[in-house]
C-alpha cells in the first residue's frame, strides 16, 4: 500500500471514529447500515472477488448466524460473543457442505451461483417450520434499555452498534488485505483467472475454494450476529430472502468485485444515496412503494455500462493510489 | 532407469481412439521432442502425462513412481512442469504475480517467491514488464511467460507444448538457446511438442514421432528426417510419375 493510500486511510477512519460525536441518531443509523453492507460485501468478495467463486445466497450465512446467536441467547441465556462462536461453526459447515457438492462434482460458475440460491432458499423454507424459533411469526430478543453500554451483551446506544459495526468492518478490512497478500490471496487470484492453468501449477484448487467460502461464510456469520441484537427481531422471510443477498453484492459490484475499498465505497454510496432518495420522495410527499430497488437498478445498469470494473479502479488511478 | 517413462498409453474420447498404445522415455537431464502431423495424439500424450485426464490404460511412471491417475497439483508437485499450447496467463494479474504464483509451490513466503519469479523473469527478459498486467503481453512474450510460470515451480521435467509456434526466427533461436542453458546448467529435462523443426533439430537429442495416436519412429533427429515412415506421414507417400 502506498504513502498516500495509508494517509487516506487514516484520514477515513479518523472521521469514521468521530461520527457519533456530531451525528444524530438517524445519521448514525444510516451509517451503522453502510457499514453493514461494507462489511458483508467485503466478506461475499472474499469469494466472488478473490476466488472467483459467485454466491447469490449469502444470505444464507447472515440468517444462520443470526438465528444461531438469537437463538443461544434467548433459550440458553448465552450472551453473543460465545453466540458469535455457534454461529461461524454453523455458517462454516454450511458453507463447507455447498463447497464440497459443488467443488467435488465439477459445478461451477452459474450453477454454482443457482447452488447457493438454492440452499438459502431452502433453508428460508425449512425455518419457517421450525416452532422452536419461532417458525414464521419470528424469534425476537427482549430490547434492552438503549441509554448506556452493555457490551458483553451487545445491548445499549447507537452509537454502540455503530462502533461495534465499525470495528468488524475494519478488522474485516485488514484480514482481507492480510490475506490478498498472502498465498492463498495469489491462489485465489490464480483460481479466479484460470483453474486450469493454477492446477497446472500445483495448487489443490479445491482445497483453496473451500478455503475461501469458508472464511466468507465465518465472516457473514458474524454480520448475521450483529443483525440479531441491533434489530432484535428475525424473520426467516427476511432474513433469508434473495433480496438480502442481492443487497450483499450490489456494494462490491458498484464499488469494485475484487478490490479492497470497493466493497466499502460502494456499500456506503448506495446506502447513502438510497437513503437521501427515500428522504427526498419523503419529503415531496410522494408514495413511491420501491423507489429504493429501483434506484438500485439503475446505478447497477450504470455501473455495468460504464465502469464494468467498478468505481474504485479509475478512481485509485485518478488519485494516484494502488488499488 | 529413465526420468519419465510412458508405457503403453491408449486414449480414446468417444470412440475415437487419439493416442493407441504409444510408449516413450525420456532420459534424466535430455531434451525429446514429440513431433507428428496435426491431431497425432501429442497434446492428448501431454495431457495424460501432466494429469488433465488419466489414460483409458498405460501407464505413465515419473522417477520410478506411477503417476497415472493423479491430479495435475499432485503431477507438479512431484517435478513436472508444463506450459499450455493455448496460452493462459492469469490476465488480470501483473506478470510478476503470475510468476509468484508458480514460484509460492516450493517457497514458503510471498517475499521469497517473488525474488524467485523476479530471477527468472530476468532470464526471460520479461522483468522490465514485471508490473504490466499479464493481459497486455504480445503473443511471444505471453509464451515467454508460460515457460516463466512453469519454471518458477522448480521442475526436474519441463513439457513445453509448442513455445516456439507464433514466435519469428530470431526469437525462436533466442528460446532455443535458453533452453540448451537450463538443459545444460541445470540438468533440466524437457520433452518438447513441437511444429517448427528449425527448433527441434537445434534442441532435441532423441526425436519421437507420432502419428494417428502410434509412435512410427524415434531416434536421433538427423536420422528421424529421413525416415521414409516420416516422410510419409508428413508429405504423402512417393509416388513415380
């Protein structure tokens, strides 16, 4: 990393670190989203942009993590960092389970994607049916009092959730760049552009492909944790939902499949964005019912016409950065 | 006992038999070319050696140890190295990267590897693209950084599926002449597929001829352009007028 991409780091967290001191509460709510879709788009590029590995249902990983930790916390009084535990263990033996039918058997880049779609609808399906937790009425967490920290039990200020949010994102961040500099970011890499020729080269590309999904999994866990006790409620239809997923893509996609500050940048265009747009139609009064997905749609379009590669790529050139 | 010795090997895909039964040695240290007429079954005798896919029967034995069956990774491992006729270069990596990649087999850090693939782009002479994406390489150097990438993973035994096809005189004499230095500073053994003869009389000590998925002569190579066998296959029989 260059001089000057170390600086705008630091310059970028410094204002990220005194966010809540000058934000409301709904700006800070904003930006505990961005950071969300930040965080579970870096982690979904660990496989898409790294491995070159498509999932289309990571929301899998987000409602197993949360309905791990949700559910070890209400029926076992089990507070969410030992949750956080079940939780990666339950998203990485799923994941391990998609890796291991579709890498053994040759699926690969479509079917694939239709593979991890497939699961996370049938998951969706089988919670419903699931009494236990709730079924299709949902699993809610008792809301704690909201006036100071409790962070052992992840109850307290938005502003708590926020650091918490922002924490994850960065750790995220520096494993991500830990990782892409390492061996397994080369074998990725190599994975990505062509398996053959990386197998050609002594790499065990199924080894390496489990290893991605894996990490990306145990990563979207976590998000999956912190979804549960910001919101305090899930719903298997919502959590699960293919939309969810697709949301979990769109920042790496606008942003940059592939790049470290892609996922960042694009989480935190859109969210931004669609967000003054709600306000915006809001304001006008007027009732657009999914102006919002929309919105989507078209910087998508946009996006894929113009900057296939994303935004951050031209960008980092513009401002004289690696990428 | 010989390097690599291939026995026997018989491929057919869907019925149509590409190779039938050829059988070849190559010699610790020696260069051998594999030469024949376009779909004599050379690149299918490649592909089973380095493990794309395992002959329907033969076998094909590396330093003794049968190695029919195993996966490419595992085929590298062991000390085959091998370039692809269609090229593949990891496009969106630089051509450093591409090389470290290779190099990351038998070193344990990315610090270690890249000194190593900045080595041996320095013998290729490639390092002044080093940081260019592998993506905008002209053809000749695109092959260039095949046999880089092939090296960089430490072979005993280098297949080369026809390097020098694409490339003009010079630099083909230019190929030649690295090769004959790895071959001889290194001890290097190659088994070669090649098109352009000007490369396999100046490189190779024992020639293999293959046609229709048979070996129908071997020997050195002076001798192997005068087979009448080889003659035959390449330019039609002779006929009196």
């Amino acid at each position: 990393m260059s001089a000057r991409a170390r600086a705008l780091l630091v310059a970028l967290a410094a204002v990220l670190l005194a966010l809540p001191q000058f934000a409301g509460s709904y700006l800070l709510s904003v930006a505990t989203l961005a950071l969300y879709f930040a965080y579970t788009g870096q982690a979904w590029n660990v496989m898409m942009g790294f491995a070159g590995q498509l999932s289309l249902g990571h929301s899998l990983y987000v409602g197993l993590g949360a309905y791990a930790a949700a559910a070890v916390f209400t029926k076992f009084g089990i507070g969410p960092w030992a949750g956080a535990w079940v939780a990666i263990a339950l998203c990485v033996a799923a994941g391990a389970a998609i890796g291991v039918l579709a890498f053994r058997f040759g699926i690969s880049g479509v079917y694939f994607a239709l593979l991890t779609i497939a699961f996370a609808e049938f998951t969706r399906i089988g919670f419903d049916h699931i009494g236990w937790l709730g079924g299709p009425g949902g699993l809610f967490l008792k809301v704690g009092q909201r006036s100071s920290w409790d962070l052992a039990n992840l109850r307290g200020t938005p502003a708590m959730f926020y650091y918490v949010m922002l924490a994850l994102t960065a750790g995220a961040f520096a494993l991500c760049a830990a990782l892409l500099k390492s061996r397994a970011g080369y074998y990725w890499q190599a994975i990505r552009e062509d398996e053959e020729a990386a197998r050609a080269l002594g790499i065990n590309t199924f080894r390496w492909k489990m290893f991605a999904v894996i990490i990306s999994a145990a990563m979207t866990a976590l998000a999956g944790v912190f979804f549960a006790f910001y919101y305090n409620n899930l719903f298997p239809e919502q959590i699960f939902n293919i939309g969810q997923s697709i949301e979990i893509i769109l920042g790496p996609i606008v942003g940059g499949v592939g790049t470290l500050f892609g996922p960042v940048l694009g989480a935190a265009l859109l969210t931004g964005l669609a967000d003054a747009l709600n306000n915006l139609v809001a304001a006008m009064g007027w009732d657009i019912p999914g102006v919002k997905q929309v919105f989507y749609g078209i910087v998508l379009l946009l996006v894929i016409m113009f900057l296939p590669n994303g935004i951050w790529p031209p960008l980092a050139r513009r401002l004289g950065l690696g990428r | 006992m010989a390097l690599l010795e291939a026995d026997a090997l018989v491929k057919s895909f869907r019925g149509l038999r590409a190779v039938g039964g050829a059988s070849f040695d190559v010699e610790p240290g020696s260069i051998v070319a594999l030469i024949g007429p376009n779909g004599a079954g050379k690149t299918t005798c490649f592909n089973m050696i380095a493990g794309v896919f395992a002959p329907d029967s033969g076998t094909v034995a590396f330093e003794g140890r049968k190695m029919q069956g195993s996966r490419p990774d595992e085929i590298c491992k062991a000390g085959i190295g091998r370039t692809f006729q269609i090229v593949k270069p990891f496009a969106g990596l630089s051509v450093a990267d591409n090389v470290v990649v290779g190099a990351l087999l038998r070193e344990s850090t990315s610090r270690g590897a890249r000194a190593v693939a900045m080595g041996i782009l320095r013998k290729l002479r490639l390092e002044e693209k080093a940081d260019l994406p592998a993506s905008t390489l002209t053809l000749p150097d695109r092959k260039r950084l095949e046999v880089a990438r092939a090296l960089a993973t430490r072979p005993k035994l280098l297949l080369l599926d026809e390097v020098m096809a694409g490339l003009r005189p010079t630099e083909c004499d230019e190929m030649v002449a690295f090769f004959r230095e790895l071959n001889r500073a290194d001890g290097l053994a190659i088994l070669l597929i090649e098109h352009v003869m000007r490369a396999v009389m100046a490189l190779a000590q024992r020639v293999v001829v293959l046609h229709h998925g048979e070996v129908i002569a071997r020997g050195a190579p002076a001798e192997v352009v005068r087979d009448p066998a080889v003659l035959e296959c390449y330019l039609g029989e002779e006929t009196e007028v």
